[in-house]
C-alpha cells in the first residue's frame, strides 16, 4: 500500500471529507428509487448436482421465480423492472439462482455447465443491476465464446454493487457484506464440479470482493481487470494459492484513481496498492486499449489474453510495466 506522507493526519481527515463530499454530492439530490417489492423465491440453496438433467429443472424452477418478480413489478408499476425480468425468462436462458428482493440477486450460466471442464465466474463492479444487467450478461457471452464450448461462464450478480459515483464505490463495506455469499457459490460449485478448472474474472470493484472472497475460494486463477486496487498491499494479503493476474487498458479511467488506502476510524476511503504494479506481486497480462468497459469486447487483446487465462493456455502476453499504466 502506497504510504502517505509523515506526521500529517490532518491531510489525511482532510482528504477523506473531500472524497466523502465529492462522490456523495453528485447523488445527494437524486431521487432514489423506491425498492421494488418481489416474493421470496422458492428455489434457494447451493448448486445442484451438475447434471444435465438436475441443471434443466433447477433453470426451470428459478424461471418461475422469475415469473413471480416480474408479475409484483408490474403490480408495483416499475414497467423498467417488469422488461428486464422478462428478459430472464427468454427461451435459452439458465438462471442458476434468483432472487427479486433488495434490488435483485442473478446468477447466470453461459455455456453448459454440465460438460464443462473450465468455468469463469465473472464478478462484476460498481453500476451493474438487475435493470441494466445486459452489460454483464455481453461480457459474460463474449468471454464463452472467445473460450470454447468446454468452457462455462457463470455471472455471479450476488450482491448489491455501489453506484459509480458514490462513498461506497470507494469503500469496502459493499465487498465485506458481499464476500461470505461469494465463498458459499464457490465452494457448492466446487463440490457440483469438483473435477473442472474455476478462475474468477472480478472487474474493477468487483475485484474488491473477490479479493476478500480469496482466501476460502478453491479457484485455480483470479483476475483483476480495470481496478482501483483490492484493500491489500499485495499478493500474499489475499492468502490464496490461486494465481493472481491483473491487466488495465491504456484508455481505463481508473489509472487516474490515486492508490492510498486512508483511514479515519472505522472508515477507510481507497483500497491501496495498485494490482499492476510491480510491488504488488500480480501476474500482468496485456489488455491494449481496453476503456473501462470494453475488456471483454469481441477480438480485444483483453478478451483473448482473458480468455486464455481461463483456458489454461500459454502465458498471455506480456506489457513491460503491466497493461500501459
């Protein structure tokens, strides 16, 4: 973690309110948007054997839940809500686990899980939803495809992810309360599958949580893409034997983020070293240009060095420095 500067706690409280008020005002006179009210799912609890079959009903079951939130969203008047469950039960779609309440909780399968060899989890960061859950759900099919049919993705909408603009963006609280249910799906996943290759794919806050979510996770790799750092100094704070790789495109926003970890009290605003960097101990793969969103854009070098990592191929190219800084 990078150190701040002796003897001068007043700057650090000084910054912490600057960052507190200039991520809170922008959203301070938004409207929020009330909670839209949905049952309690009858389909719960871990994975199920991963069997063709056991997969089928599982996927079925979880429609139905599907069906159920979308008819309250439509009573409730949310018609934006009631669209995006709708999509959910689309023909084709595998809703492995759903959950309407607080916001919304999905957990998708790309691919067939059942003959899979390797699987991606893919972790996603601040701004990502139920409502606007089509950017994960792109990521997630681009990543399946650029790692063949043995390969099955799986979306892990688990939590409730920050606003981008906001405190808790810049903060660990969402990763804590986020992390124990990511250890759980993990280690059921585990013991559906115990034979395949898993990696986590965690981009920018999302590898926040995976970071906390590290040390109980059974993963062969974990990814950090477009962070702003994890909340640890380095590799061996994660205490997992998995193989950490990190990669930033040269056009990411977030190479501007600054890489303190600062605290006052209970709170702490940053999460500290950067993953690139060479303190660090991360594994660098190239991700060219990639922007902040566009890492699992089709035939990117992010995509494909990604994609590689998954599949356990030859070490994916290397940018001297990490992925242009």
């Amino acid at each position: 973690m990078a150190s701040w500067p002796s003897g001068n706690r007043l700057r650090r409280a000084a910054l912490i309110a600057l960052v507190m008020v200039s991520v809170a005002a922008p959203v301070s006179g938004a409207a929020r948007p009330a909670d839209v009210p949905a049952p309690v799912p009858a389909t719960s609890g871990s994975v199920p054997v991963a069997s063709a079959q056991a997969l089928s009903e599982r996927y079925a079951a979880t429609r139905a839940d599907i069906g159920a939130a979308e008819r309250a969203a439509t009573a409730h008047g949310d018609g934006k809500r009631a669209a995006a469950l709708r999509d959910f039960r689309a023909p084709g779609r595998q809703v492995l686990t759903f959950d309407g309440r607080d916001g919304g909780r999905v957990v998708e399968v790309f691919g067939d899980l059942s003959t899979a060899d390797r699987i991606a989890v893919m972790v996603p960061g601040a701004g990502i939803s139920v409502d606007n859950y089509w950017r994960l759900r792109s990521g997630s099919t681009s990543l399946q495809r650029a790692s063949g049919d043995r390969t099955a993705v799986v979306a892990w909408l688990g939590y409730q992810t920050p606003t981008t603009v906001s405190l808790a963006s810049v903060t660990s609280g969402r990763a804590e309360e986020a992390a124990s249910g990511l250890t759980s799906f993990l280690r059921g996943l585990g013991a559906s599958k115990p034979a395949a290759r898993t990696t986590l794919v965690c981009h920018s806050y999302g590898s926040v949580v995976c970071a906390r979510a590290a040390s109980g996770a059974q993963v062969a790799d974990i990814v950090l893409y477009g962070s702003p750092g994890t909340g640890f100094d380095d590799v061996a704070g994660l205490h997992t034997g998995a193989v950490v790789w990190a990669g930033r495109g040269s056009t990411d926003w977030i190479r501007n983020v600054p890489h303190y970890k600062v605290g006052l009290g209970p709170l702490a605003v940053g999460f500290g070293t950067d993953p690139i960097a060479p303190e660090f101990g991360a594994r660098i793969f190239d991700a060219g240009d990639s922007g902040h969103s566009d890492y699992l854009k089709p035939r990117s070098p992010s995509l494909r060095n990604i994609a590689r990592i998954v599949t356990s191929q030859p070490a994916p190219d290397k940018h001297p420095g990490g992925s242009s800084a």
